[in-house]
C-alpha cells in the first residue's frame, strides 16, 4: 500500500485527475489517496489557494500527484507552485521531453531531459518597488543550489544511460549570478564520466528549434528552465502531453506541464495524457515501474489506433480517452 497524497485543482484539474485515478486503479497498483483540493475554488472558503492541510499532507506522505491550479491574477497571492516548491524544497525541476506515437509534430526523434533548478534565480521573488516608475528584482544564485541541481542532472544522466549534460547560462552577460551557476556545473562534472557541454541561453535557443536531437540533458538555472523546458514541449506537440515533476531531498510532487484551462472545464474535453505520463513517472519513483510501463504502453497502443483529444486533432472525450487506455491494459 502506497500513501500518496492527491492534490485536485481547478478548472479542468479534477477531471484529468478522475481519468488518471481510474486508469491507475485499473493497473492494480494499491494506492491510498488522501485527496486534497487547492487553487482558486478553495479561496473563498479558506482564504488561501494554498491551504496548510495541503502541504501537512504532502509532509505525511512524502509523494504527490497534482493537478492544474490556477493562481488569481493581481489578487496577491502566491504562485502554488513557487509555493510547493519553496515549503518543501522541491530543487529540482525535471520534464522529460519526448515524442509520443502518433502525435504529429515538426521533428521526430526528440529525447530532451530538462533539469531546472528550481528554488532561486529571479523566481525567490525578491522585488521591491524605488518609486512609481522603478522597480528591481534580484536574481539570486548560490553555490550550494547550484552543485545539488548539478548533481541531481548528472546522477539522472548516469541512472538513465544518457549520453552527455549540457548546461545553459548567460554567463557571457550575468557574470557573477550566471557565472557561478556554469563553474558549479564544471566543478561536478568532475566527478562523472560523462562529458559536459556549455551553451548560451539565446544559442540554445535558436539551436533547439533548428536541430533539437543535438540535445540530450539539459541543466538550467530557473528561470531559463522555465522558458526551454515549455519549447521543448513544443517540439512534442504542446503542454497537453507535457509531463512534470520536482524532486527533493525528502519529498516529490508529480504534476503536468500545462495551465488549469478554464476556458473548457468540466467539458469533458481536456486531454489527461501530461497527467497521466506525469504519474507514470511517479510510479516508477515509488518502485511500481512495471506498472507504470504498463500504463505507458496502453497509452501508446491508443494513440496508435488515433484514439485522441480535440487538442491532438481527435474528437475523444476525456473520459472516453481513459476508457480506452483502460480497456488496452
């Protein structure tokens, strides 16, 4: 038995998370769900998109699964996200982009790990306003969170059989902030037999979307990470097959790439596959792998029948994509 907390959002966060639960329980993994919800839904209510029953959980059970949360606009909260982040020192950003069966994109072949660190750089949030018409924002970068996000990227790129790391600054520019976060990376890299490229931000870039099979792990400060991990999804046919997950010391939160769309919510029309490979991911990091490869294959089986949602071009439902995968296990 499995204790994983389950973090159900808003806007189309509940039914993805419904259509990933049934295909979970379908595979027979034992998992006790403490449900949790959070986003703009619960603001009301508790006065918090955040509230601290959420992150006690998430403490109890060490593993999360989260769905979309949609953070109000110039209501003065907190991103969730930033939020989770920073309560559980989740470091480590990791989204592996890869090309699904069947998907129709620009470029065929791409296996790209973004690694992102995760807790500093411009993203601490340390702004302040000089006066009506300035206002600054520091980006800062530490040593210490610099090695472990190195460490992490090249621990993943030995356990995952990858080829070489590359990391990506602006230290031509940023000097000291960037410059720190480059000799951090070199100074690990030390320690493993695997070799270690450098690239600009703005070249890798424009190197991405010429070649993007040039690329193997990618290691970025956060903001940069940010930005290249949402082209890499790009290149796979977008944020609805976008998976995610950020990984600490103690505890991991697994959650799609893409935004709460509430445009289409409670629709039936949202595609749960980011969710779904974002919790394939989780399996696999809590020991049930065969489980998870599994599911994934199930996926690709349905994908490859052109079973799919209005996003990749199919007229699925949501539910009914479930369904499918379900009925393939």
């Amino acid at each position: 038995m499995h204790n994983i907390t389950l973090i159900k959002g808003d806007g189309i966060g509940p039914e993805i998370s419904d259509a990933v639960l049934q295909i979970i329980k379908a595979v027979g993994v034992d998992i006790n769900w403490d449900i949790q919800t959070a986003g703009a839904d619960v603001i009301e209510a508790e006065g918090v998109p955040l509230p601290q029953r959420v992150i006690d959980s998430v403490k109890k059970n060490k593993i999360a699964l989260k769905s979309p949360v949609t953070t109000p606009i110039g209501k003065g909260f907190r991103s969730v996200n930033v939020q989770l982040r920073k309560e559980l020192d989740l470091y480590a950003n990791l989204r592996p982009c890869y090309n699904l069966p069947n998907v129709k994109t620009r470029y065929e072949g791409v296996d790209i790990v973004v690694v992102r660190e995760n807790t500093e750089d411009l993203y601490a949030g340390i702004e302040r306003q000089i006066d009506n018409d300035t206002a600054e924002s520091i980006k800062r970068i530490t040593r210490s969170a610099s090695e472990r996000i190195a460490k992490f990227a090249f621990d993943y790129a030995v356990n995952n059989n990858r080829e070489f790391v590359t990391v990506v600054t602006k230290a031509n520019i940023c000097k000291l902030s960037d410059g720190l976060f480059l000799d951090s990376a070199r100074k690990i890299g030390e320690n493993y037999d695997l070799p270690l490229k450098e690239i600009l931000v703005d070249n890798c870039c424009m190197q991405i979307v010429q070649n993007p099979n040039q690329f193997d792990v990618l290691l970025l400060p956060n903001l940069y990470g940010d930005i290249v991990s949402d082209l890499c999804a790009g290149l796979i046919g977008g944020l609805g097959v976008a998976q995610g997950a950020n990984i600490g010391k103690d505890y991991a939160v697994f959650e799609p790439v893409h935004g709460s769309a509430p445009d289409i919510a409670g629709q039936n029309k949202a595609n749960p596959t980011a969710m779904l490979m974002s919790a394939i991911e989780m399996l696999s990091y809590i020991g049930e792998k065969d489980a998870g490869q599994r599911i994934k294959n199930a996926l690709f089986e349905t994908l490859n029948a052109d079973i799919k949602t209005a996003d990749l071009g199919g007229n699925i439902t949501c539910s009914g994509f479930a369904d499918a995968i379900i009925s393939r296990l």
